[in-house]
C-alpha cells in the first residue's frame, strides 16, 4: 500500500495525489532522472541528498576547460591521456607509470577484476556493490567481511582472507563515511599482502581528507591498488572520470586489458583544470568540514535518528523508532522534494539505514525541518 504524507512543506504542490514510487525504481543515489521521471515532475524540483557530490559543484575554470577542448571533438582523445596522467602524478607525488586514467572509477573497478581474474574475492562490508557486480560478472566465488556499527562500521582488524587473492576495501568506508588514519590502515593492509593478494582501496572520499591517504606507501606494495575518483570531490559525476594508483608493471597490466580511448577529451580537459584550483580544493574540504558538523549534531539531536560519525560529506544514519524504515522515510521526504538514500541494500545494513549528503547550509537546514516534521522517534 502506498505511503501518504498528511502535512507537507510550504509551497510545495505535488504533480499526481500518489507520490510513492514503484517498485522498478532502484534505491541508489543518484538516480534523480529516473525519480523524477517515475513521479511526473523535473529533476530540478527534487534537492538530491542521495549522491555525495560536492556540495561546491564543480571548480569554476572546469566549465572554460570544456568549452576550449569542445573544439577538439574532431580528433580521437589521447588514449594514454598522457597530460592528466603527468599532472596526477605531480599532484601526488608519484611517477606517471604509476598512473591509469579511467572512464570513473566504477570502470576501473570491472577492469581489475576482468584483467586480474581472480578466483576468490573477499569485500569488507557495508560497501559499494559495483565490487560485488563486477566479480560475479568474471564468475569470481565471492566473500565478506562484515564490520559492526558498535566500530562504526569501521575496520578494527585485518580479516581471514579464506583463501581470496583480491580483497576490496574503501577509506573512507561507504556508506558510513568511517575513517581510517594512515597508522591505522597501514598494518591491515600489510597484514593482508602477507598472504599474496591484490588489494583494491578505494579512497573515492579520501580528497576531502587527503592526509589520510595511503599513497605515500604505494611503492611498499606490489599489488596495492588505490582507487580515486573525480566524481565526488570535483563535482563532476556526468563527465566519468577516475585513476587509480599502482605499481609500474602492474599499471601496466592493467592498462593493456583497458578498452582504448574510454576517457574523452572534454573529461581530460575539465580534470586538469579540477587539478590546478588548489582555491576551490580548500574551500571545499573547509565547507564540508563545517556542513558535516552541523548535520552530524542537528540530525542526533532529532528523536528516532542515531547517527555515526563520518568524517567526509555524507553521513549513515539509522532509524530506531519502531515501525519506520528507511524507504518509509525516503517517500515521506519525496513529499518535501527531497531525495535520500534508502540504505538497505547495502550489504550488512538492513532497511533501517539511510544516507545523506552534505550540502549547503540552506539546503541542510530543509532536509532537518522536514525530518523533524516526519517525527520518527515521536
């Protein structure tokens, strides 16, 4: 039975009297269009707290960058993207062979699993499930390693591996937003080398907090494979683009089973521009910082809503008043115009979990009234 919102926000007059959503639409973030689409109104009427993007957008000079290599479209791109790859590598101090440009990092993802083959993977759960995707996409058997919300859904220990010869893990983890310093991770992650595994870390997050990153260490590391997105810190989800970090020859390898030209011209553009505007970098990491603070203590203070304590720009909260679920709640919140992430199918949580993003003050302060006005814990 659909669920029906008895008070809405001010000035906000619904398109259709049932506002539900049907069941063909999928809880990740980011789906805005097919949300929209599904209830019959503009993706520009629903303020979108499912995806973690900067709330910033994108750095000013990124739209200038497209516009000048908007005339290049008459050309294949560079199918190394030699000039990204060289910047990258001054920005985190690493060589260029240490360096894959991708079409986001979601396709690098199915590239290490497709290229590394691997027999048995292990994933340290709550995680993104485009892991999971991708090694049942090459018949690789697959486990996991739960982490519990008494750590925050936080890695406290390296797991039993039980055999695998790829592990996933993300720092900062997703969707709880948990984070590990460097001399914390670094023994789990030299513990799990031990055994001769690959390891993919995703540090899709780690911009807002690049101290934390693992980089310096790469070169301790045969088969230690860092992860990095554009999407999220830049602000440029539409473009897709990431990298990842490795060793030279296994770059290389990874490199070779690559499909050729998968980045374009005007994403390499924009990604070299994102680069140089160290301005909007700490302007960024500053807002976030500040936004996520104030989320984090008016979203507690709410009754029926635990928080856990991210450290980037999206917090994992969880309901505990009886009877309400988180998709009970994303369709109340539709009835505001906004749009949250349903947590539960994220492995390991269950369906009182959901996500939101950190955005501007305004925008934040919509999304608490109109969570104190659906009264969870009341």
């Amino acid at each position: 039975m659909p669920f029906f919102l008895l008070t809405f926000a001010p000035g906000i007059k619904l398109m259709r009297e049932d506002f539900s959503l049907p069941d063909t639409v999928a809880p990740h973030g980011g789906n805005v269009y097919e949300v929209a689409r599904a209830l019959g109104i503009k993706a520009a009427d629903l303020l979108d707290f499912s995806a973690n993007i900067n709330p910033l957008g994108y750095p000013p000079g990124a739209v200038a960058a497209a516009a000048a290599a908007w005339g290049e479209m008459t050309h294949y791109p560079d199918r190394q993207c030699r000039n990204l790859q060289e910047a990258l590598a001054a920005y985190h101090d690493l060589s260029p062979e240490e360096i894959l440009v991708g079409n986001g990092s979601t396709e690098l993802i199915y590239l290490v699993v497709r290229a590394l083959r691997p027999r048995r993977a292990l994933i340290v759960t709550p995680a993104f499930s485009e892991y999971e995707a991708a090694c049942l996409m090459c018949q690789a058997d697959t486990v996991f390693h739960p982490t519990a919300a008494e750590d925050a859904f936080s890695l406290r220990r390296a797991p039993d591996l039980r055999g695998a010869d790829l592990v996933f893990l993300a720092n900062p983890a997703s969707p709880s937003g948990a984070l590990l310093a460097p001399e914390e991770i670094l023994p789990l992650v030299e513990a799990m080398a031990a055994s001769g595994a690959y390891i993919v870390l995703d540090e899709a997050f780690i911009d807002f907090v690049e101290d934390a990153s693992l980089k310096t260490h790469l070169r301790n590391f045969s088969r230690l494979i860092i992860l990095r997105s554009f999407t999220k810190f830049f602000g440029i989800p539409g473009l897709r683009l990431g990298y990842l970090m490795a060793k030279p020859e296994l770059a290389q390898t990874l490199a070779e089973a690559q499909e050729p030209w998968s980045v374009n011209a005007v994403a390499q553009a924009v990604g070299l521009a994102c680069l140089k505007d160290r301005e909007f970098m700490a302007r960024s990491r500053q807002v976030v910082r500040r936004e996520r603070d104030f989320l984090l203590t008016e979203i507690s203070r709410i009754p029926g809503l635990q928080t856990f304590p991210g450290k980037v720009n999206y917090l994992l909260v969880k309901l505990t008043a009886p009877d309400w679920t988180a998709a009970r709640l994303r369709q109340t919140l539709l009835e505001h115009r906004l749009l949250i992430r349903d947590a539960s199918n994220f492995r390991g949580l269950n369906e009182r979990f959901f996500r939101v993003a950190v955005r501007l003050r305004e925008e934040n302060e919509k999304l608490l009234r109109a969570l104190r006005a659906c009264r969870p814990g009341g």
